[in-house]
C-alpha cells in the first residue's frame, strides 16, 4: 500500500483541529515514532528537548540544519501527520524566519510550531511587535510556499519566568490574528488558565501541554482544548529509567531494574511487522 502524501497528511492534520479532541505525543527519533503510531496515535509531534538530549545537547543548542534533518527523517518515517516544533524559527528577525519557515514545510511536515522565546535570560520573550510579525512571516512563508500546513502560534512566558496571564492572552490573540492555526501556551495548567486561553481565541484550537499527572484526556477535552501534546515529557521518561538503572549498576553493582523489561524479541516482533506493512 502506498504511502500518504504529504498533501494527503496536510489534510489529514487540518480535519483533526476542525472538532474534538487529540492527543499529539511527542517521539524523539524514529523507532519511538514508529512505536506511538503503531499504538494507534493519528498525528506526532517533535520536540526539541527529547532530539537535543539524546544526541547530547541541551535544549536550544541544536542548529537549524540538523533540526531540518530530523524533521525529515520523521516525517518520512511515519504515515500520520506530523508537527515540527521549529523553535525560535533559528532566527530574530522576520526576515529570517520566513526564510527557515521555507526550508521546514519542505521537509515533509504537516505543521509547525514559531515560540516568542528570544533566549535573553533578562528580557526572555520578543518584544510584542516583533514577535506578531515573525509570526506573520512564518504564515506568509507557507503561504508563498503553496503549502497546507498548519501553524501553531507558540507564548512562552509560563515557562520562561514571565507567566503574565493577560499578556499571555494578548500574544495569543494576536498571533491568531497574524495567522496562526493553532495557539499554544506551554506552562499554563490551572482550569482558570486552560478556560481563559481556549475562550480567548475561540473558535481557532489550543494546543494544552500536558507535563505532569493531573487533569485527564476527558477532563481537558470538557474545556474546549483541541490537541493535547506531552513535549519532551516521554523522553524524559525513557531517560530516567535509563539514568535510575544506571545509577543501580555503577552504585549498588545490581541489575534488579532489568526485571519487567520488554524483550527483545517483543521489539523485533513488532518493527518487523510493521516495516512488513509499510513494504
């Protein structure tokens, strides 16, 4: 059977905003991508702090090129749609982001991410101005580029040391107006906050991270949040089994973390049978 087109995904991403409610989880390499499609999952997510970290980076330190090329990597993996999260755009000015927002749609994606995060610890997000017209660079770009994809409009005072509410609104609101698909607020987690961001910019969807237990599927969906992803959330997961069970070895000398482990022939079942169906 041949494989969806990135048109064919386009669509496919833009009618899983249109009603309800999604969870997009975030694979930081292509056999967790293959994995959470496998479990039924319609759409993924990038994040750029699982990518960085398991190829030992911190968040933020990974260059445009490399970023584009795991873009790639995934999207050609996977039949579902994906979303990039592109960042700053790995540029200031409006100019700039245009320019990188190009050379993303033609990786294969089905949506992208520009955040306001500036990278300045004393002054962390852009300023308003700047940050709506890189947004609308960004929607100008896919727009030159005949492309469907999706954009989602990123605030990241919450996690950023700036969790200003009725800014917060604000940057939303207007980055709605500039263009932008989809809104996100990463950081944002009382029922107060999710209520007010989805009114705010109603009828476009929000996207809700979720880092923490807390608020269920069902529970999110009643307020109006449209997608749902978990950022670098699953690898850390990965990563803090990988640390406990190394800890345990070089300080204890034992392998009890071993037990309960998935086999290896439970993986090898399952990548064999699902490389046997996208042949």
């Amino acid at each position: 059977m041949a494989s969806p087109s990135a048109t064919d995904k386009h669509k496919v991403f833009r009618t899983l905003h249109e009603a309800g409610c999604f969870v997009i989880p975030n694979p930081w390499n292509v056999g967790s991508a293959r994995y959470l499609q496998g479990l039924g999952f319609e759409a993924l997510a990038t994040t750029s702090s699982g990518f960085a970290h398991a190829q030992g980076f911190a968040d933020g330190d990974m260059t445009r090129d490399r970023a584009l090329a795991h873009f790639r990597e995934i999207a050609a993996a996977v039949d579902v749609p994906v979303n990039a999260d592109f960042e700053n755009g790995f540029a200031d000015d409006p100019e700039g982001v245009a320019a990188n927002v190009k050379f993303c749609v033609a990786t294969g994606v089905a949506g992208l991410s520009i955040e306001d995060f500036a990278g300045n610890g004393a002054d962390p997000l852009y300023d308003f101005d700047l940050a709506v017209a890189r947004v609308r660079a960004a929607r100008e770009a896919i727009d030159a580029a005949g492309s469907d994809v999706l954009l989602t409009g990123r605030s990241e005072g919450f996690i950023h040391g700036r969790p200003d509410m009725d800014e917060t609104v604000r940057r939303l609101k207007a980055y709605a107006v500039a263009g932008a698909d989809c809104l996100y607020a990463p950081g944002i987690k009382t029922r107060e906050q999710i209520e007010a961001v989805v009114k705010a910019v109603a009828p476009k969807p929000v996207n809700l991270l979720v880092a923490s237990a807390g608020l269920t599927f069902k529970e999110i969906a009643a307020m109006g949040v449209r997608r749902i992803s978990v950022g670098g959330t699953l690898a850390r997961v990965a990563m803090q089994a990988f640390i406990s069970s190394a800890r345990e070895i070089a300080e204890q000398g034992r392998f009890d973390s071993f037990a309960g482990v998935v086999s290896n022939a439970e993986l090898n079942a399952f990548f064999h049978s699902d490389r046997a169906r996208r042949d």
